[in-house]
C-alpha cells in the first residue's frame, strides 16, 4: 500500500493544528492573522462582504473554535 495521501483520503487535523491552518490563510488572503480576522468577523465588520477571501475564511472558522 503506497504511504502517499489519496485526494480522497481524510485527515483529521488537530486542534492545534487547525487553528494553524486557519491563521496562514489568513494571512496569505488577507495579510492579517487569524485572530484579527475573528475578532472583526465577531464585531460584524465583514457583514456585508462579498470579497470571496472573506467566505474562504468564513467557512474555516469552525477549526478555530
């Protein structure tokens, strides 16, 4: 059996490790850290934003909490 990850394959990835992914995504799309991006997703500043970076962002939020 060959060690290589299937694109099929699951990895589960730690919280820790979630939280890491989360915070180079966000600096990559939108220059700042993650816990920037939350704590202006938490005050409402990207409410009305239809850059797809944000909802890129968005939907990886649940590995930070």
């Amino acid at each position: 059996m060959s060690s290589k990850t299937d694109q099929s394959d699951v990895v589960e990835l730690t919280p820790e490790q979630g939280r890491e992914l989360f915070d180079r995504r966000a600096r990559k799309l939108l220059g700042i850290t993650g816990d920037e991006f939350l704590a202006r997703w938490d005050s409402g500043d990207f409410m009305n934003s239809d850059d797809p970076k944000v909802s890129s962002l968005a939907v990886l939020i649940p590995f930070t909490r």
